[in-house]
C-alpha cells in the first residue's frame, strides 16, 4: 500500500501538506527519512492522526528547524545528544516527534521496538510501500498484541503498561509468550519514573475496558508491583460498579464535560476518579500518600486525591428541586474543598441513580456563578463594615460564611434580604 494513498483517505489538508514539504527536504542522497510506529498504525486502521513520528538515518534537524520556521510551527528539543527533537503546529492541532535511528539501518531500528503494531514505517520518498519486518501489519488486523522480540519489555519495563494500555483502548489480545515476558519484567517497573507511570495509568482509567484492563493487570501480577498493599480481592468489583455509575452520570452533557476535562497530562477529571477509587484499596493513608508522591501527581491533584481518598463522603440529600439557581450553586460550593470532583465521586459511589439530574443541575448552577473557584458574596466587606461598625479583621469573612448559609437554607433571596438579615443578626 503506497503512503501517499492513506494520506489523502484519512488526514486532514493541513497535515498532507505539510507531510509533503518533509518528503521535498534538501539533504544528501544517502540521508532518509521514515514515518514510524504508532502514527502508521493508525494510519493503516483509517483513524486521524495528530501526533507523528519519524526517525532519520542522518542528521536532519537544520532542515527540519528551517521547515518548522518557514511553515509556521515551533520546533523545540527533546532530548538533544540523541538527536530528538518535536516540532507543534498548535494552529492545525498537529504534532511532529522527530530522532534518529538507534540501529545501523530502519530495519534494526524497527525491531528495537516495542510491539510488532509499532515496529512499521513509511519512508518519505520515492519508496513508499510499508517497511513491515515483523509482521506487525498481520498482526494489526487479527488484533493479536505481539512484543518485537524477548528483550524489548526489559529494555524499558514501561512498555508492559503500554502494552495493557493497547489492550483499553483496542481490545488486542495478547500472544501468550508476550504475556510470559511481561510477568518476569514486571519486577522492573519500579526502575521507570513515576509520571511515565501515572501517564499510562492515566490512559487506562479513562478507557472503556478498564475494569477489564485492571484485572488482566491483577492475573499478570502487574498491579501489585505497582502497589504492594493494594487489596486485590474485592477492587474489581467494586470498580465495576464506580464505572457503571460512571456511564450513568455520563448521560448529562455537563458532566461528561468535567469528566472529560484534562486535570494534567494524559489525566483527565475521569481518570483521576478512577484513581481515587482504586487508592482507596491501599492498606492505610501512608500508602495513598507515598503513592501520590511516588506518581508525581501535580498539586492540584493531590489535593483532589487526597479530599476523595482521605475526606469524608458527601450527604447530597440537601440536593432539592424547590431551589433558585444561585442557592444550587452554593450547595455545591459548601461542599469544598474540591467540591466538583467530591460530588462527581459521591455520585458515582452510591447503588443508585436518584440524585444524577438534581446533581446535574445544582453543578450546573455552580459552574454559571462561580469566578476563579468561588461564588461572590451578596455583601462586600465594605458593606457589612459600614452596616455593623466592625473593622477589617473582625470577623467579616465569618459573616459573609453565615449569610451564604442562610441563602442555602431559604432565608435570604437577594441583597435587600441580606441587609435586612444582617441587621438582625448582628443586634442579636
């Protein structure tokens, strides 16, 4: 099959162009340039590819930041003793990974790779039929999820993740010797960074096999090198159950939004439920917390893991119908902090579906009169001042807690009922 055919059937105009000013890049006769692994894969399954990778046999990169400059991208280096370099067109969604071969030859390099589905390329130039030495293309179609060989897993015990990973997001099935070598190397994970880690954790929490995924992960011994105490016995079950809610609250349009939402990288809101979910099965909040250090969680969410983990759950039965839209949203805030991460998990730890459409409305309201994670207060501190003669300090925070309280409650409506409220409050 020739290259430049699946160019023209799956990418977008932006992308073959600029697939074309590559393959036209000056350099001498003997310097090639190849389309590698994962972006023919997907390539070849009929999917939109965004993100590309290539190898060179020869130093290109004084072409390729030229080309980047000229056709409007960013070109920046990865890491450069080993030559890898990316280049983002931010402007049409589009991403270029660029290195130069680890082997004396494309083939070589090819069979230094992860899984046959990967160990495929396309050379831009005249020769473009697919470079396929293992088989990989055979194996794509019969969704068999084959390693390039009985070392690779061990090179870079990362790639037994990516290999489950594949197995979420696609459904291949893994040959059996494959299987055999991720159990010996899974002993070697704990030599691979945490946030590679976490990233494709990341992926496989957000698939619609993850309850699947995770119990292949418990039979290949995978996930109890990950996390030692992890009390294998009842997770999938209960993860079961928090996916099936999940699917449930995913029916609203407002939450699949949140629970799509990227959190951090390869993380999204969804995933880091799952996460919390399944550090919950830890033996002790020592655990939890060694584990959001040894993941290199951002801040934001170990602060979102640890009120899931380590707070107390939310009562949502203050959710009611008979309420104004600035009285839902502050219903929601009460529950700080972390508020719409706590209800979303609440919501999806309970048996059933009676509260999904108020939750669904009261966290709309909140999104609609929240500014930067708070909703304003009726009165300034100014007003309350000059209404009580308090100073700055005196407890002005504290009155402004109580009259958002007494909104949720039903005893002030608007400004005017603050004010009034307010006055007889503070006499009191």
């Amino acid at each position: 099959m020739n290259i430049y055919e699946l160019f023209s059937k799956t990418l977008s105009p932006a992308a073959t162009l600029l697939l074309e000013q590559l393959r036209a890049l000056p350099r001498a006769e003997d310097a090639s340039i190849w389309l590698v692994g994962g972006s023919v894969r997907d390539l070849l399954q009929g999917e939109s590819v965004r993100d590309f990778d290539f190898a060179f046999s020869s130093d290109l990169t004084p072409q390729i930041k030229t080309w980047a400059r000229k056709a409007g991208g960013s070109w920046f280096w990865l890491d450069q003793q080993r030559l890898q370099s990316r280049v983002l067109f931010s402007q049409y969604g589009l991403q270029f990974d660029f290195s130069g071969l680890r082997a004396p030859d494309i083939f070589a390099d090819l069979r230094l790779r992860d899984f046959t589905v990967n160990a495929l390329a396309f050379c831009l130039g005249e020769e473009s039929e697919l470079i396929d030495p293992l088989g990989g293309r055979a194996d794509l179609e019969q969704g068999v999820l084959r390693s390039c060989g009985p070392t690779v897993l061990f090179d870079d015990p990362l790639r037994i993740l990516k290999g489950f990973r594949h197995f979420a997001e696609y459904g291949w099935q893994i040959e059996a010797r494959t299987g055999q070598e991720m159990v010996r190397a899974a002993s070697d994970l704990e030599r691979v960074a945490g946030e590679r880690i976490k990233s494709e954790l990341g992926r496989i929490l957000n698939s619609e096999r993850v309850v699947f995924t995770l119990g292949l992960l418990i039979e290949y011994g995978v996930l109890r090198q990950l996390f030692p105490t992890l009390k294998e016995d009842t997770l999938v079950g209960k993860l079961d159950s928090f996916g099936a809610r999940i699917l449930q609250l995913e029916v609203f349009p407002e939450l699949k939004t949140l629970l799509d939402a990227q959190m951090e990288d390869c993380v999204p809101r969804r995933a880091l439920l799952f996460f919390a979910a399944l550090l919950e099965h830890l033996s002790g909040p020592g655990d939890i917390l060694q584990t959001f250090k040894r993941l290199c969680f951002s801040n934001g969410s170990r602060a979102i893991l640890t009120r899931l983990c380590l707070g107390a759950e939310l009562l949502p039965a203050m959710f009611s119908d008979h309420t104004s839209s600035r009285a839902a949203a502050l219903k929601v805030e009460a529950m700080a902090p972390c508020c719409i991460e706590a209800l979303l998990f609440t919501l999806a730890r309970r048996d059933c579906d009676d509260l999904d459409s108020l939750a669904a409305g009261h966290i709309t309201a909140y999104l609609e009169h929240e500014t930067r994670g708070e909703i304003a207060h009726l009165l300034d501190g100014t007003t309350i001042m000059d209404l009580t003669g308090l100073k700055p300090g005196q407890g002005i925070g504290l009155w402004q807690d109580r009259i958002k309280s007494a909104e949720i409650a039903g005893e002030i409506t608007d400004r005017q009922t603050a004010l009034d409220w307010l006055k007889v409050r503070f006499c009191d």
